[in-house]
C-alpha cells in the first residue's frame, strides 16, 4: 500500500512546493495506481491464504 503513495504525492508534491502544473496525464497515472492499488488489496483480501 505504501508503495502507491510515492507516484500520487510526488506530482502533488511538486505542484505545491515549486508551484508546478498537475497536467492530465498525471492525474491518469494517479487515478491509474489508485485503482491498481485497491484493485490488488481487494483480490487479497477476497482469496484466503494458505498455511504453510
């Protein structure tokens, strides 16, 4: 989960601190590791582990 959060802030991040622009294709590859995130902590919590 903490490896998401790295691409989303850095954007962010720069925006603020330097006074970039977030342009659209940053905010697709946010949304994009935001669903790619959830997506694979849902498919975890929805497949039980096995011992071993």
């Amino acid at each position: 989960m903490t490896s998401g959060i790295e691409p989303i802030l850095n954007p962010v991040l720069a925006a603020i601190i330097c006074g970039e622009t977030i342009g659209p294709m940053s905010l697709a590859g946010g949304v994009l590791v935001v669903c790619s995130v959830l997506g694979y902590s849902l498919s975890q919590i929805k497949q039980p582990s096995v011992p071993g």
